[in-house]
C-alpha cells in the first residue's frame, strides 16, 4: 500500500473518531485527550486506542471501527463528514439488518 493511501485511510479513521459524540463519563483526563466516545448505534463507550477492522476477531467491549452515516449502497461516501465510529457488531447487525431490509422489498 502506497504512503498516499496510507495517509488517506488514516484520516477517515481520525475523521471517523471526531465525527462522534463525546461521552459523558466522569473521567475529566479522558475527555481531555479525546478518549472515549459514544458508540453512533448503540451508545455504548468506545476507547480511542481500541481501534480494529470489521474482519478481525479481537472482542473487546471498548472496540470500534469506522462506518458511513450515509451508506455507499445509499449515495454516501468516503467524505470526512460521512465518517462515524462504532462498536464492530453494531457495525454488523447494521449490516445484516440492511440486508434482510433489502431483502424484504425485494
């Protein structure tokens, strides 16, 4: 992989992280350094530094990966703004909700 697209995947990963809501725990150090934020599906903490892809196998409860808002199926893309952070699953069962969604219309 080229450093250019290297570069490109890292800032929709950063762009993904501060599109999302702040979480309102207690811990004043974290909110300060941008730590944790609130899953855009299910509202659950997310840890900055727990960051994976939706194919890996690695289950922890603070995990997130990088979504559309607006899903490419639907006209979205790849811009800054259309990047959010979420839980792998919800990332999932968003997926497969679509999906039987589709299915259904069809």
């Amino acid at each position: 992989m080229s450093s250019k697209s290297k570069n490109r995947r890292e800032n929709e990963w950063q762009s993904a992280w501060l599109n999302t809501d702040n979480c309102n725990c207690p811990d004043k150090e974290s909110h300060s350094k941008d730590l944790h934020k609130i899953c855009s599906i299910c509202k659950g903490i997310m840890h900055k530094d727990v960051r994976i892809n939706l194919n890996s196998n690695l289950l922890h409860h603070f995990a997130w990966n990088k979504d559309n808002s607006k899903p490419k199926a639907n006209g979205g893309t790849n811009r800054k703004d259309n990047l959010v952070a979420m839980h792998p699953w919800c990332n999932q069962e968003k997926i497969q909700f679509s999906f039987w969604k589709i299915n259904i219309i069809l």
